[in-house]
C-alpha cells in the first residue's frame, strides 16, 4: 500500500475535513468503516484511521492516524510518525512555528492553538514503544 495521508492543523487530515459530515467522510476514505466501528468513531486500516464525530448530525470533530498501519502520515512533507520522538518535536516546531507541549509527562505532546497532537505509548528513553510517537492527531484548537 502507497497511501498517503497530510495532516493539515485546523483543516483535516488527508481528504477528511474537520467539521464535514459523516457520509461525507466515509465516502473521502473510500473503505468501508470496520465492523467494530460505529458512531461516534469511524475506523478504517484496522483502527489505523480513525474519525470521531459530534453533534446530532454526525460532524468530523476530530481525526487521528496511527503509526505502521500502511500507509504515510506527513506534516508539510515530511514523515513526522517515522521519525524519533526528539526529531519529530523538533520538526513540528520548524513547521509551524509553536513548540508542542506535554502535560502528562512526555506522554502526549500538544499544540493547542493548532489543536493538534502526538501521543505515544511509552515515555521510557529505553523502551522501544516510547522511541516514535503511536498517532498524531487534529481537531479543534482550543485557543
């Protein structure tokens, strides 16, 4: 699989915006949602793509990739989820300007302004869950 998806803070990811409709959404991706999935959360690539969905009529409030579910995830270009934790906070930074911030511990890193969000599995420098980030994601930026 060659697939690729651009995260867009304050716009979506890929072909999936934020505040578009469900159908919509789903139809963007082109798959159907797993059997496991219903609203409020679509899920797509074996939970690698997952939308979660607000309001009477479902709306997009928030989109989040996984990292090694085959496709590439890219922030301006570049392949933020491939690379080391330091790098890719590095890299978010020269990008948009705004340094991500944690407040559980390098768990999860946020720049709120973009509502957008990195988070790993570890925070342990010699665990090998906590060397790359497991998902990025963008919503809505709390401002």
């Amino acid at each position: 699989m060659n697939l690729k998806y651009e995260v867009q803070p304050q716009i979506g990811i890929g072909p999936v915006k934020l505040g578009m409709d469900r159908t919509s959404a789903i139809e963007c991706i082109g798959l159907e949602p797993t059997p496991m999935s219903q609203h409020p959360t679509d899920s797509f690539y074996e939970a690698g793509f997952q939308i979660f969905y607000e309001g009477e009529l479902p709306k997009v409030e928030s989109i989040e990739l996984s990292r090694g579910c085959g496709f590439e995830v890219t922030l301006a270009g570049k392949c933020i989820l491939d690379l080391p934790v330091n790098e890719a906070l590095s890299k978010i930074e020269s990008i948009t300007g705004l340094k991500p911030e944690t407040g559980d511990e390098g768990y999860t890193y946020e720049i709120q302004s973009l509502g957008l969000w990195l988070w790993r599995q570890s925070n342990e420098p010699n665990d090998e869950e906590g060397l790359y980030f497991s998902t990025i994601g963008v919503g809505a930026a709390n401002t």
